[in-house]
C-alpha cells in the first residue's frame, strides 16, 4: 500500500538535467569566450566555446521565469570551468524565451541557431535538420555552411512534440527515457491513431488500454503518428541528405527509427552524449554561441 | 530603427538556395501555407498594410551575421491561417498581400482536399 503510494508520486516525465565539461579542454584569459543560452518551451540549454570549439554546457528544465532560467542554465554550463560570466566576450540568446535573457548581447531566431550548431555537431554534409523540441516541430533546411534555405517554423499545435511524449511518459507510468524502446517492443505496427492532439490523445489512449491493447502497441501508435507528423514537415521544405533530428526528443529512439523508415534515409548517427559527445539537445546552444564568436569578431574589426 | 538591407551577396546562389519560410501547416483538410521569399523581400511593408485581416507584420531576421527586416505571419495566425486568410480566398492566389507585393516575395498554398 505504501509503497504504491511511493510510486505513484514519481515523475516519470522528469528527464535528466546534467552539465558537462569537455575533457581534455582548457582555456586561458587569451582565449575567445563565447557563450549561447537557448531557452526553450520545455528546456533551457547553455553552451559555452572557447575558439570556436565546445567547451561545456548545462541543460536545465524551463522554470516559469524565462530570465532566471537563463541565468540557471548559465551558471550550470559554467559550474566547476573556473569561468565567470564576465570573462565572456559575447553571449546570444535563442530559443522560445530569447527576448528573457537579460545577459545576452544579442537575440537570435532559433531557426538560424539549429543550421549552424547541427552543422557544428555533424559537419558540413548536413542538409536537412529537424528540430523537435518541447513545444513545436521545425524542419529547416541549411547549405554545407549551416546558413538556413528553407524552413518550416511552426506546425499547428503541441502534438507530437516533447511536451506530448511528458504526458505519456506520465500516462502510462514509464520514464521518459524508456519510451522510445519500449514503443519499438511490437511485433508488427498497429493501426494508426486517429487523432494526435495531446489533450485528447490522452482520452484516445486510455480507451485503447481499456480495450486490451498493451501499453507497447499503445505508445508505437501515438509514436508512429508522431512521425508521420514530421516527416510530412520534412517534405514540406524539402528532404536532402544528409537528415538529422535535434531537441530533446533526438534522443528517442521510436522516434527516430521511425522516421528513417517513413523517409526512407537513415540520419546521420547519434553522437555519443553520455560519454564524450555532443548532446543533440544542445544545438541551438552550440550554434548560438558560434554567432557570438563572429559577431564578436565582426564588431572587433575597424 | 534598422534599415532594411538592400545590399547583395556577391556570390549569387542557386535559384534553390534562397531562404524560403514557410508558415501554416497540414491538417486533416488540406494545406495551409503563405511562403515568403527572405532574398526577394525588402521589408517595404506594403503587404503588411493591405492585409484585411492584421495578419501579417515585419520581423527582424538573421541573415549571414546581419539583421534583415522581412515580412512574417504573426504569431497568433500563424495557427490558424485556413481561418484567417479564407476571407481574402488563397486559392485564388490572388490575395491582396500577393498582389500589393512588387518584388513577388509573398506565395500563398492553398489546397483542401
């Protein structure tokens, strides 16, 4: 009975907030410091570059005060480099709340953000960049400089989103980073859902568990429409190789193996974030911060 | 205020590499889109005051590590533009902030099923 109790309050939407420091990465006072924090609907991200080059960086949950997320999120990617937020040169703000971040020298459109740091993080083959992120889906498309061609901002609502995931993860008692495998655990793709939006989807689901569906089939169905919704937003700017996903929900495998089937191209693999890599969630962050290393350039020039 | 930038990149690309932006979406009942062609549009705001409906306005946008001001369906229509601009009938694609655009930056998709 207790221990039931015990479960019930754990969240199971919570996803991990973590900071990271580069190993092997120093900086001196010569050094160009840059800094891009992207406050986003559902996360805060903040990366910090030294050259050019990722240095560190913090994710954080958005708290319902845009600009002391900002300055949370800061402090984590900061925590423990010996760095103040003085010894940065420059610092760009992005994301849904970039207009909040009160220590930034500059905003910038998450659009352009995700181009270059996507770019940054899987080179220059990359074409085609989904971001999808707490709140909204964007497809953009960038040329081999991560400068934006075409893109598709906004979708009509939260479904298929981060947000929509949270609310299954919770749903069906599952932590969110199990998601994406556990939707994948079916023998065969059950029939399509009719109905994405996140409020009802709610209502849509439970009836299905109520008809003895498990919840495996329940979370590859809402999963699969999902991808259905992006890969329609990735066909709407355009597909070009190579593909890769950002946000938060890169790291969801149901998603992704998905799309790659819909589209029929494999994206681009996944940097190993828990080891040494670069978080996929961190690209509006990284690309943030390389425009505040040129902007930073640009104004030094006569 | 800044000043639309009317300066060109010296090296001209592909017709294809222009940025395009797209707002609206696809539904259950066709396609939404009103497109605007960034390169094309010099923020003159001739569209933004022939739209009936206030659906339009200028945005500050980030180009090649300059500020440009473009045209872009506001926030709130961005939603629900099959309701917003069926007054103006898209379909026809001739809709006032089309015509009242000299550079033809402005395209609007329209397609119920």
């Amino acid at each position: 009975m207790i221990e039931s109790s015990i479960k019930s309050s754990v969240e199971f939407w919570r996803w991990e907030e973590y900071n990271r420091i580069m190993p092997g990465k120093k900086w001196t006072s010569k050094d160009l410091i840059t800094a891009g924090v992207d406050v986003g609907s559902v996360g805060s991200k903040a990366a910090i570059m030294v050259n050019g080059e990722a240095y560190s960086w913090g994710i954080t949950r958005t708290g319902s005060n845009s600009p002391e997320s900002a300055k949370k999120v800061l402090d984590w990617a900061l925590r423990d480099t010996g760095l103040k937020v003085s010894d940065l040169k420059y610092i760009v703000g992005t994301g849904y709340g970039r207009v909040n971040v009160p220590m930034a020298n500059k905003a910038i459109t998450e659009i352009a953000c995700h181009a270059k740091g996507a770019n940054y993080i899987w080179g220059s083959s990359v074409r085609t960049v989904l971001d999808v992120g707490g709140q909204d889906i964007k497809a953009i498309r960038s040329d081999e400089t991560g400068r934006v061609v075409s893109f598709l901002m906004n979708d009509k609502c939260a479904a298929g989103t981060g947000r929509g995931m949270e609310v299954f993860a919770d749903l069906l008692k599952i932590p969110i980073e199990d998601i994406g495998g556990i939707s994948l655990k079916v023998d065969e793709e059950p029939p399509p859902v009719s109905c994405t939006c996140v409020a009802f989807a709610k209502t849509e689901a439970m009836g299905l568990l109520r008809k003895g569906w498990s919840k495996e089939k329940v979370l590859a169905a809402y999963t699969r429409a999902m991808a259905v919704r992006m890969a329609n937003l990735i066909n709407r700017v355009g597909l070009e190789k190579e593909l890769v996903i950002t946000g938060g929900q890169s790291k969801n495998i149901g998603i992704v193996s998905r799309i790659e089937v819909i589209l029929g191209v494999k994206c681009l693999p996944m940097p190993n974030w828990r080891e040494n890599g670069l978080d996929p969630m961190v690209a509006g962050a990284f690309g943030a911060a390389l425009f505040a290393k040129a902007l930073y350039e640009k104004a030094q020039k006569p | 205020m800044l000043k639309p930038c009317t300066k060109r990149r010296k090296n001209p690309r592909a017709e294809d590499e222009i940025i395009i932006t797209h707002y609206g979406y696809s539904d259950g009942s066709g396609e939404y889109y009103i497109t605007i062609d960034t390169d094309k549009c010099d923020g003159c705001g001739k569209c933004v005051k022939q739209c009936p409906q206030s659906a339009l306005r200028l945005e500050t946008i980030f180009i090649d590590l300059e500020d440009k001001i473009v045209a872009s369906v506001t926030d709130d229509q961005r939603k629900k533009i099959k309701y917003t601009c069926s007054p103006c009938k898209p379909e026809s694609y001739n809709t006032p902030c089309v015509l009242a655009c000299e550079s033809k930056a402005i395209n609007c998709t329209w397609k119920t099923q």
